[in-house]
C-alpha cells in the first residue's frame, strides 16, 4: 500500500482548459502520475527529472508520469539488481503503467516517449543526477520490452512536454531562457523528499 504521504501517491492533478491548444489539460507536477482515456492534454515541465508519456497506440488510452531517483547508488544491471533508487523508479513507472491498464489499455500495445534529464541541478546530490535519470529510463523501458518511439534527453536545458494521448502526439519546448528558479526550486525541494525513507510496499504489476 502506498504510504499517504508518498510523492507518487495517486493524486488528481490540476486541470484546467488550455486556451491555445482549447482542450482539458492536467498539469503533472514532481512526484505525480497520471492517466486517461479522454481526449485531453498532459504537461509539464523538466528538469534534472524524467517523464515517460505511455500511450496503448490502438486505443489511445495514455498517460504521464515525472520522477526522478534518489541518490541513491547502482541503475538496473545486467542481472537485474534493482539499488533503492532504481526500486523507487521501477516503483515510479509500475504506478502509471497500472493506471493505464485499469482504463482499459494492454501492455502488450504500450509505447514510449521519454524527456528530460537535463543538468540543471549542478552541485545538488550527484552532479549527473540528470544523467542517471534518463538512463534508468531507457534502460528500464529496454527490460520491459516497451518501444521508445521518441526520446529528448540530457542536455542542459529544462523542457516543456505537452503529451496528448489520444493522438500519440508529444510538442516539446526547451526552454532557453527561464526568468526564474521555480523548476530548480521545485526539483530541489521534491529530491529532498525522497529522503525521508524507503517506499514501502508497491503497486503490483497487471497481467
């Protein structure tokens, strides 16, 4: 079971009508994940962390999630030792995957378009932290046998992703010029909550 106060719990985002693209959108904040059968637009923003958009492509029923791993040693290796921070991200992406499959979706038609990683947390935690994020997704996506049909990662810029499931379309911004430190702050601060303890329990895996 999912402790209450984990950052991954399964909260409803905020949504709001996007006046330029004029469709719902949810925006996924740190910590957050989020499915739906809808027809309606994910977003949000990156920085050191990843977020893997997962979309059935027959069905269209897809989702967001955005993460990012603590500091916390060793990626999956070759034999599929999983460190603490590798569990937390396997842990990020089974919560979103399970989603979609409870709207109906089947892992079988899964596919994958993953962003971020950027270096923009220097001299937070690892300095590559970026790095070992969009590594352990690419990895990860790689053992579960789940197609990456696009990919932006690592560079230095942060990125905002606008993810619409039912089409499969993803519109990426990388941001040049950011005029303040509110996705750093808010990177910050949600690494910092990872400190607190191990997860505890897990979300089980559909069939």
């Amino acid at each position: 079971m999912i402790r209450e106060d984990d950052p991954l719990r399964d909260e409803i985002p905020n949504r709001y009508f996007d006046p330029h693209f004029k469709i719902e959108t949810a925006k996924i904040l740190p910590g957050e994940y989020y499915a739906t059968n809808k027809d309606m637009a994910l977003v949000t923003v990156l920085g050191s962390c990843v977020s893997a958009c997962l979309r059935d492509r027959e069905s269209g029923i897809g989702g967001m999630n955005h993460f990012m791993l603590p500091d916390e040693g060793k990626l999956i290796g070759a034999h599929g030792n999983i460190s603490a921070g590798g569990r937390y991200g396997v842990h990020a992406m089974e919560l979103l995957i399970n989603q979609i499959l409870k709207l109906g979706g089947r892992r079988d038609r899964l596919e994958a378009k993953v962003f971020g990683g950027g270096n923009v947390l220097q001299g937070f935690m690892l300095s590559n932290v970026g790095e070992q994020n969009a590594q352990f997704i690419v990895e990860y996506l790689n053992l579960e046998r789940i197609p990456i049909a696009a990919r932006d990662l690592l560079d230095v810029w942060p990125r905002k992703i606008y993810f619409f499931p039912r089409s499969g379309k993803v519109m990426v911004k990388r941001l040049r010029k950011v005029n303040n430190d509110t996705i750093v702050l808010r990177e910050r601060d949600y690494g910092a909550r990872l400190f607190h303890g191990p997860i505890e329990g897990g979300a089980e895996l559909f069939k």
